[in-house]
C-alpha cells in the first residue's frame, strides 16, 4: 500500500522554477518555483510559490486545478470580472478556463491539478 502524501513541507526538496512565457506576460517578469511532491494518474499536488507579477492563462478543456493560499494574495481576471484569493481561502480553475493570474503579493499555495485527457 503506498504512503500518504503530505502536502506541507518543502524543506530538503529542490522546486523547478520558471516564469511565465514572455508572449503571455501582462506585468513584470516573476519568478516562480513548484515542489511537485504526488503523481499519479491524472492528479499532480504540491507546492507553488511565486512572486508578483501577472500573465494570461488558458486551461485546457480537460485540465482543472484546486489551490489554497497558505500566503500572500492573487487575482484571477475571467470573463465575469476579477476575483482576490487571500491566505487561508481556496478556489478551483475551472477546466478551459481563459483570463489573467496576477500575483499581488508574494505567494505560496499548496494546488491539486487534475487532467481528465486520455
């Protein structure tokens, strides 16, 4: 049977770090790094942390995505307006989801990314 996956720690972990694609940059230039710490099957879970900036997103029809803020704050720009997600709030992207993720302050998030394709 295998272990429970806790979603918490990063320490001794490396993180992939990146930033958002320039032809997708609306603000700055952020830094972001991601601790994948569970795959499996269609689901990947682990920690995101970025730094203020904003850029557009498009989700496929077939991929969703849960977040809980653990720090800091963001706005996720969609077609019915504009939506603040705070420490200790969650909130799912719903698949083919289209608009802007702008990071206000600072922020770390644990996620569950969920891809039905296949």
């Amino acid at each position: 049977m295998p272990p429970i996956v806790l979603i918490d720690r990063t320490d001794g972990l490396s993180p992939t770090p990146d930033r958002p694609r320039p032809d997708r940059l609306v603000a700055g230039n952020p830094l972001r790094h991601t601790w994948v710490m569970h795959e499996a099957g269609p689901m990947t879970a682990g920690v995101w942390e970025c730094e203020p900036g904003r850029w557009r997103i498009v989700f496929p029809a077939t991929r969703q995505e849960y977040f809980h803020v653990l720090s800091g704050r963001v706005r996720l720009h969609g077609p019915a307006g504009a939506t603040d997600i705070g420490p200790g709030q969650g909130s799912v992207i719903p698949p083919g989801f289209e608009g802007e993720f702008e990071v206000l302050e600072a922020v770390r998030k644990q996620f569950v990314l969920v891809d039905t394709a296949g």
